[in-house]
C-alpha cells in the first residue's frame, strides 16, 4: 500500500504502468522562484532515452514532457509541480502471449501473489519504463541542486565483465554507455553484440558521483544520507547491490588504511565516499550500484503458468541488452531527489542557527 | 532533522547518546496480545553483548532493558512499547583528551559541521552503541514475526579478509563470531589477534537471511522490499555496502545464468535473494553487507582539531578490533523491523482482499 | 513545504492552480480489484459542478476526469491511480486588474509573505477550484468504502443565518443546496438572491455523516479519528471550525447530560458524534462544519497592494454567493479519504489479530 | 497502528498508560545549541498538576520529568530529546470494580473494539494523564519558539455555561481556572463547587492565542496552518469542537462584515484569526476548543459490561469535576508543537530563497 512517494520536504510522487495512457510525476515542496521549463526536462529525458543506439530496444519513445502545474511564467510557484508523459507507442498485444506466464526474474511472479492480479502488459508498473517518471522529476531537482553548485552524474564503470580502467568524464558525455574509458567503452560494445546474437543479457556497475555537497547533509540515525542513497539506487528495478565508498573493498581493509586522514587542507583520501557517520563530509559522495542483466531474453526459459503448470518461454520483442546505459541517468535523479531533500531539511536546520529572518 | 524514527505502520524511535543517561526506544504500531517480557528483549540484548570474547572491547555492560509502557499482564496493549536501557557505567573523562579532535573516520567532522556543536563523549550519538537500541526494539518485531512463522538470522561469511566457505547454521550459533564455518573462524580469530596487537582494526561481511516470508511483502515502486532493507542495513554505523540475492557478481552475469527457473516444484535457484521487482517472492530473503573496519585504532593517525591545527593522536580506550561480532544481531534487528512493517501493510491489503469482517 | 499529500496506506496526492494547465490527484494505495470507471468519478464531480443553479457562478466547467493509470481492464491494479481534469474555461485575464492586490480574505497576502511570488490568477492553488482534485480522489474511496459499507453524505444544515430544522435525507438529494428541509431550503434560496443583489456574500453550516463505520477506526493518541477528519475539513479552503458529534454544545452540558448511555440493544444517544477517545464506536460519524461566506464580493472593499498603497476594489468576475453548495460533495471527499485510510490500518491490525494468512 | 507520533521535521513520539510504570515523550528533530533544562520542562507541567485546587482530582502528582538524552552540557544536541516522567501514584485496585465495565462516554468501548483487549486500569493510553507527555515535549517547542519571538497561551473563556466577559490576560495568570475575567471567574468557582455537590462534571470552552508568528507558516493544501492546528487540539481527549478566528459565528456573517480589511497599518479586524489560505497572515492565532464535561461521574449511570449485560455504576475516585484547568497548558503544548513545526518548515524555504550559506 502507497510506496510511490519519495521525500519528506522535497516530494516526488509516480505514476503509471509500461503500457497504460501516461505516467508522470509529482514533485510537491518544490522551493519558488525556480527557472523551470519543459526543455529542462526534456534534456533529462534524452540522455535516458532508447532506439538510437546498438544494444538498445529499437523502440520509438518520443517521451515528451508535459508540465501541468507549479509554474507560472516560467518559474515555479511552490505549488505542485505535475508532470506527464503520455505513452504513445503501446503495443501490449505483444505481450498476449505471455499473458498467463510467470516470466523468470521479472516481478510478474511477486505482483501476482501480492495483489491477486497484475497488468501483463510488458510489466506494468513494475516495467522499467517507470523509471521515465523518476527522471523527469530528477530534472527539478537538478534545478534545485544547481542553487547551491550541487551535480550529480552517473558512469557505466563494468558492463559485461569489461571494467573501465580510465577515467575519463569528458569521454563518458561523448559515448552512449556514459563509460569514462574510451578502450573499455569499445570492448563493452563488442560484448553487447555478441549478447545479442546469443540472446541473451548482461549487467554491469554504474557509479554516481555528486560534487559540491556541503558537509551537514544526511540525519541521524535511520535517515543517514548513505541509507537513503542506498534505498534511492536499491529501488531501482534493475539494482542488486549498493556501496558507498570503498564499499565491499573497505570489508577487507584494516582500519589504518580505510580511514581517511585529515589535514588542513582537507581530506587524504575518499574511502568513506563522502559520509561520515551518515552525514556528508563536503568530500564528493561516491555510491556505485550493481545492475543486474535484464531478464527478457530471447533464449529459451523455463518456467511456469497461473495454473502451475510448466511451459518453456522466449522472450521476443523490442528489449534491451542491458539495462545500462538507460539506468545511469535514473540513478543520477535518484540521487539528486535524495540530496535535494537533505539539502533543504539542513536548510532548515542553519536558518534557524543563523536565526534567518522571517517572512 | 529528526531521522529517528522507522517505519510506516511499525514505527521505531529510537534515543541516546553513548555517555549520556540512557538510551531507548518507543515502538508504536505494535499489534496487541503479543506476549512480551523484558526477558525476551533481554535475550537479544545479550547476542549483541560484547567483553565477553577476545577481540572485543572489554567494557562491561550489564545493558538491563525495562519496559516503560505498552504491555499489560504480559501481553502488548497495542499502545508505544516504551524501552529503556541505562547507561551504568559511562566513563567520558577517556574522551576529554580528544574533545576538540576529529577522529578520522568518525562522525566527529560531519557532525560537527550539521549541528555546530557535538558530544564528544564516545561519540554520542553517532556511537555504535546507539544500536542497542534497534537491538532492543528488533526484539519486539521478532516476536511479531514469529506469529507468521518468519525468522531471521545472521552469520559472519568474512573478517578480515577471511571467508567463510563452508555454510552450517548450527555451528554460527556455537562460536563467538557467529561464523557457519568453523576453520574460518579459527582463522579469524587468528586473524582478529593480530590486529589487536598492531592497534589496527579489521571490517568483514554479514549475511542476514529470512526464512518464512511469504510472497507479497514490499511496496512498489520506492518502498520496495530491497530498497527498505537497503536502507535499514546501510544505515547501520559501520556499513558500507549492501547487496541483495546475487548482488554485485549479478553484474557479472548474463541474463541466462542470472534468472532463477520457476518449476512446478518452486524456484532451481535465487540468485533473486528472494525479491522479485521489489515485492518478496516467497523464497528465502538473502542480503550482505560490507562492514568496514572500526575507525578507533591505537595505531598513531593524522588528523586536525578543531582550529584547523594538525595533529597526531592514538586512540586508546576500550575499543573492539572489528564491529563483527557486535554488528550481527544488529542487522537481524533491522532486517526485523523492515518485514514487520511491510507485513502489516500487506496484511492490510490482503484483509481487504478478502473483505476481512470488522470489528 | 510538501504539503499536497493526505494519508498513510491510501495516500492522495493533488496538484493545480486555477487557471493552470490542469487539476488533478494520485491515488496511491488504493487496494487492486474494485471496480473503477471515469464515469464512477464524473458521478462525483456533477455533484460539484456550478453553473446550474441561482447562487453560483455561471462559470461553465465540464470538468472531465481522465484516467492515466492505475486501473486495468475496468479494475484497479493497486498501483497509483492518477486523474486529470483539464482546465477548459480559463480566463486568467480578468483578474488582472487585481494581480498586484491583496484580496480582503484571500490567500493573496499569506502566499505572497510564504512564497515570495504568487500565482494572481483567480487564486492559483489558493483557489476553491482545488478541491476539484479532492472530490475526484473521493470518489475512489467512495468505491473502497463501499465494499465494507461505509456510506459518507454531507448536508446544508445553515446558510446566510437560515438553519434546517426538519431532517428529510431524502429531500437533501432533491434540492440543489443539499438541504434536508424543504422550507428553509426556499428561505436560503431566497437569502442568498438577495445577498447576490447587494454584491455580498453568505456563509453557512455544513453536517457530514457516515454511515455502517465499524467501531475501532482512528489510531490514539495523536492520529485519533475525530483528530484526522478535523484537519481534513479544517484544511478545505473556506472552513473556520469543525465540530464532532454534540461540538460546542457540548462544552455546555454536564457530564450526565452528554455521557451516552450504553445498553444491550445499544447506545441511547450520540453526542459523542460516533467517536469516543478518538476511536470510532460504531454509531454514525457526525461532524458539522462552519463556511465562512466566500470573500470575493462585488461590494466595494478596502485593502492593499504589494507595494503597501491603500486601494479600493470592487470583485467582478464568476464568484459564486456561497461556498455551499459546492463545498458539500467536498467535505463528503475529505471524510472519505480519512476513513478509507483508517479501515486500511485497521484491516492490518484486525488481520493480524485474525492470523490472516499469507499469500 | 502508530498514531502516537506528531510532526514532520519536529517530531514528537509519546507513550505511556495512565497507570503503568512510566509516561514519556521523544523528541525528534529540536534544533541543536537551545538551553534546556528539567527545569524548564518543569515549568509547564506544574501548570498542569492538579491537587492544587477545588475543583480537581486530588490525587497528588509531583511529576518530576528527568532527561534522558539529547541535551549536552546545558544545551540541546540536535539528537532526539527523551523525556520520562515516572508514575509515583498509581492504584489500578481502585479501578478493578470496573475492569469488564464500558464507562459511558469514556474510550473503554471503542479501545475494546479496536485492540480487542484494553488496559482497564484508568483508561490506560485513553486517560486523560497521557497529556503529561504532551506538555512536557511542549516544553521544549516553546523554548523553540521563543528564539523566533513566539508565544502561545491559552484561557478558559467559558466553564459550565458561565463566559468571560472581560479579557485580561494578567488575570488569567493569577487566577486557577487560567480564566482572563475575575468576576466570571468567580462564577465558575461556584459552578465547580455545585456540579461537584452533584456527582457531576461540566465542559468548557478554552481559547488558544499564538503572538509573534510571522506570516507564511503553513502548508496548502492539506497541511494547512489551521488543519494541523485543528488536528493537533481534536486530538486532545476531551475535544469536540475547534474553531479558528470568528469561527462558527463566520457562517452568520456576510462577506462584507467577514473580510479583514488590510489597510497599510495592517489589518482592521482579525476574523481571520490569523491564518489566510490555511498559511499565517502575521496576526495573532486564535483557535477555541469545546471542551465536553468529563465522563467520569459519581452519578448512577447505565450501561454495560463486556458480556453485555446492562449493569449501573457510580464512578467513585479522584475525578476532576472539568477537564478545564487542567487542559489549558494541554492546548498550549499542541499549538506550540505545530508552530514549531511549521516554522522549521518554512525555514527551509526562506533559506532556499535567501541562498542562505552551507555550511
């Protein structure tokens, strides 16, 4: 019941199913006085959008937003700002086939038993397509972020097996798998068209990283700004795994080489990825995230009906290889929602330090 | 500003600082006529004891818990369950020396830059000894979740860089280390030895798992199941990384191998972790989580106060060389509270479902 | 901050100025399987719509829901359910004489001191036109109450100073004010010609009752019944008092007079309005409302523009005479929405009370 | 399930039964760096003890409250803020003639629905004690509010029928029943002294005054000021009605007499009581609460036991004859808990627009 809001001053609410009219956003709690156009929105949704490259559901999305409220002449208002996009290339009659089928890895099997029915329609609200609402309501937080020289951006860092040994942030903007290593990026292209021919799939890591975040960030103890980074990524469909920092790596340091030692000019080292003690640290937060490969394959599957009995599946239509590069940009806007809304519940907190006057 | 509190139907609030007077929780939302006695939180209270083993610090706590509130004649009245665990033997004057330090790896800097000032007692707030407090209100969730039949249980698969390879439930429950694998833990005392005679500290990896949950549990799309262990977990002091099911070796794998088969007879394997699009499956729930080695070391480490000066500090006291053992029935405790929320939220679905009479 | 969001398990969340792009809600939480058509919704919004009778503004609204997601093959999902109501008649032109005038009564000065900016046309989100969104959200909960028998109606029990002294539920259905006696319905009419003549405006009492509530609804101390649906009518835009059950007269009687005697056959009276310490009794809820008469008036006015210059004004435009009847169908919504979300945390705790089993 | 918490970024969880070992209050999210003593808590629950006077419950409560956490050499941490407050006085024995009994009026009815077990012994969670919570975390809103220049107090304007005339805050100090007019003042005394004659109780109607509360505090649409502030006193157990400013007396008036007319010396009349839009407009708050005659009379009344069977009881006991006085420092505590709430609300958002630095 009600899991689609995220936030508590900064608020975002989805909606929508894969194949239904329209899914959307509302962001509700976002500050006034904010420039916010539906170009800026629309440059969020280009950078997530599929069908123009190798590896990618061949799929014409348009995805065009639509801003139905919370902004007048051109700045928002404080009000709730409504977003939507209308779905206009559904072909759920695709999905027929499969209509009565539990297809493995997807949430068809968990929705089932939990509300006693569900939209087969290319998965319905638990299709990736939700993430289209996330990334449009990230673009207002971007905005709200730029306020204060806060950025978040995301990099495929392994696709594949293929770890990306360079670092290279301009070279991630100029490819399609946002991959800092122009080497590694040609080699994961190779493997994503041999998993094609082969039918099937693959993972990958993405790491996003936010510069400019003032320390003061995160509340203690439930709330850390590491636990809600790390439920943000681990709410994203594809998602297995969260680390922050050194993450996995720092279970098999000892503490004298974890730590991160401080001097006067500021931090040595970045293990802690930017948080100390659930609060960030003004050093830039590192989170990277495990992808899994995406479970619509064309190779042959066993599984199961409603009825229970067994049927042996191929999963045809238009799917990607991987669920990157489409993920990196929905993590970057799960991880600006997080940091907006940490960023104006500290507000609160130095305004009334600093004694803000009011109105 | 106030990240104190867990949960949506099963609401945790916990307080405390490590040198102050006490610490505590009030869980509201707990259904009534459960039986409950300050035994069985004491119980729990004493999984997460330390100064009883090599490796861990050797301060003595009695850690007593009382019941404030919210049962009556031994059963839970369904009104705040109020605990109470004081703190008896507070030693703040081994802290002065470091009063205007930050302690690398601490929350000393980021907590000092959120609130302006900070409790320099042991680390106040951001002690690990805040977990006593989930400890003792998990211990309320697991009597809850017993009435389903759902338990959960977690082991130490490494320390220090040693790995647990074989898997026997029993054994975890006999050593110290919580360890399924009794050479391993042999080694990894060994290993914990060692550390301690250098002053350094070591991280490791817990694995919680859930046995009984029934399909259903979890809230798309924020709210998932993962999303909420995720966060529960990573908001645990020490840790730095979260993976669910196949989590990052996920990334590494092809769709193929990936998907776990339905059968007739169930699922051939669950690489899922038991979480299929957020929504419990019905298999056995399975996370881990990087835990990284304690940042209190005797080893000398630089750092700066609070003028911004360099300075070289040793920090002595009674500290453990690892979190692990201590962390283990923490993670039991969050990965409780976590499905005893989303258990009563899918109950209230489910009895609407099947228009479930009231009163 | 964040502030469009009603609920915990069956959450609404609106959006939209008056004279925006659109109006709308998402519905998130609403169990899967009920029934649920756009016509199911419009039913609803007729009961709202001006324009037909003497009394209230000619403007023409058709006001036609869309549905956008959430429901499948004529049933809901479980999934967020989002509605549309186009603005279809906006003519943000008239009020601009009157964009930098702080309105007598209105949200003009309270957003401009909040905001900083505010939204001058016709309102914005201060506007009575939001509660479209809320009737329209209503009307989903109307279908989950309806399930468990709960029946929600609202009555004009007084206006411009007229109040109803016969109780006919029957002819409140028949008259357009709501009325539920026939002879004072014919004096208000004529009270609020009159007020109309004089470029006035007239205020009223509106009673709400529901019916087949099952005793246990409202959770103490903080979250108690009576306490949820005070602010849920409180925070419809022209409401100044809320009462339960005898309200106000209460405080007059003595504890004899307003104790309601309890029987084997039942209780012998309701002054307590069907809650008794903030949980429902199982008698009929009954709540009334104080409608301040709506502050937009054609007489001529004394007030200020932004840059503190007195002014004097005149309130042309569409206004109606009163906020009833429109508010009627508004207050059934607010009443609706809080008992739908409390039989869901009930049905939890029953649940659990029950054993219910899983799947 | 859990209603037991208040407030978004200030939040307070109480708990505890009217005769069990403890009552309490955390409070989640006070800003850091505010003097807070025992003392000052001690304050305001002194203004609620009873004994003191004719008219109440001799029951002796010294009510000494301790601080558990969240206050560090003088000063609040920012962490969460534990307040108990012991029961030193309690005698269930008194209540066991009553155990299967359904006093009328009181929540033994409907507590008994809901949970299917109840905590008999003086009403448990229901009684009128659990407010000590209430007004001890008030405490501490009001040390918030004073930084901000905000006051709330509230008087008894009405007490078995009997109104204050005159309006003369000293008086109210000086006089038992809070009540601004010493000849009615009087009168009540009387009132008291008669309906106790009687084996009888009376209700009455308390006014709530907020001063200094800059404009644009509160939340549309529905967080409203006024939602919350209705919230926040129907929640309080012996409440049946809330008004705000002209109140139910604005459903008689005409637009023309209703309006404040805002002049550039500022308003001309205050029927607004403070709030525009459901956000504050900078004048003074004013809310009333009907207050109904205490349940618990000497008076033979009817009703039954749990078996159903009609029984007659007189409640014997230390009653007080009106839940007035002692409810006034109640209302107080609430008001002030959701001022400080907003407040810390709208921090944030006059930060974001003033760019105020971080960190």
């Amino acid at each position: 019941m009600s899991g689609n809001t995220w936030g508590r001053l900064f608020r975002v609410t989805t909606f929508g199913e894969s194949h239904g009219r329209a899914l959307g956003a509302v962001i509700d709690g976002c500050p006034p006085g904010i420039p916010l156009s539906e170009e800026d929105i629309q440059q969020d949704l280009e950078r997530r959008r599929p069908g123009k490259h190798r590896g990618e559901s061949p799929r014409k999305e348009p995805d065009r937003v639509e801003i139905l409220s919370g902004v007048f002449e051109g700045l928002t208002l404080g009000t709730p700002i409504a977003l939507v996009i209308w779905n206009k290339d559904p072909r759920p009659s695709a999905y027929e086939p499969l209509k009565d089928v539990f297809r493995p890895g997807h949430g068809d099997w968990s929705y089932y038993w939990k509300y006693g029915r569900r939209d087969w329609r290319g998965g319905g609200r638990a299709s990736g397509r939700e993430t289209v609402a996330r990334v449009a309501a990230g673009a207002v937080a971007r905005k709200v972020l730029a306020t204060y020289g806060i950025e978040v951006r995301a990099y495929t860092v392994a696709l594949g097996g293929i770890r990306a040994e360079k670092w290279d942030p301009a070279e991630a903007e100029r490819n399609h798998l946002f991959c800092p290593d122009p080497e590694a990026y040609e080699r994961m292209c190779a493997r994503i068209e041999e998993a094609r021919r082969e039918g099937d799939s693959l993972g990958g890591v993405v790491e996003i990283r936010a510069t400019g975040v003032p320390p003061g960030l995160g509340e203690p103890v439930f709330d850390k700004l590491d636990a809600e980074l790390a439920k943000a990524l681990m709410g994203i469909g594809a998602v297995k795994g969260v680390e922050i920092g050194a993450g996995f790596a720092a279970a098999e340091k000892r503490g004298s080489e974890n730590n991160d030692p401080l001097t006067p000019e500021g931090f040595l080292s970045n293990n802690a990825g930017g948080v100390l003690a659930g609060i960030s640290s003004g050093q830039e937060i590192i989170c990277r995230v495990a992808v899994k490969p995406i479970p619509s394959i064309a190779k042959e599957q066993k599984t199961i009906n409603e009825r229970g009995e067994p049927v042996t599946i191929r999963i045809g239509g238009r799917h990607d290889v991987s669920a990157i590069p489409r993920i990196v940009p929905v993590c970057e806007a799960m991880v600006r929602l997080v940091l907006t809304d940490f960023l104006l519940r500290q507000l609160a907190l130095k305004a009334f330090r600093t004694h803000e006057p009011l109105p």
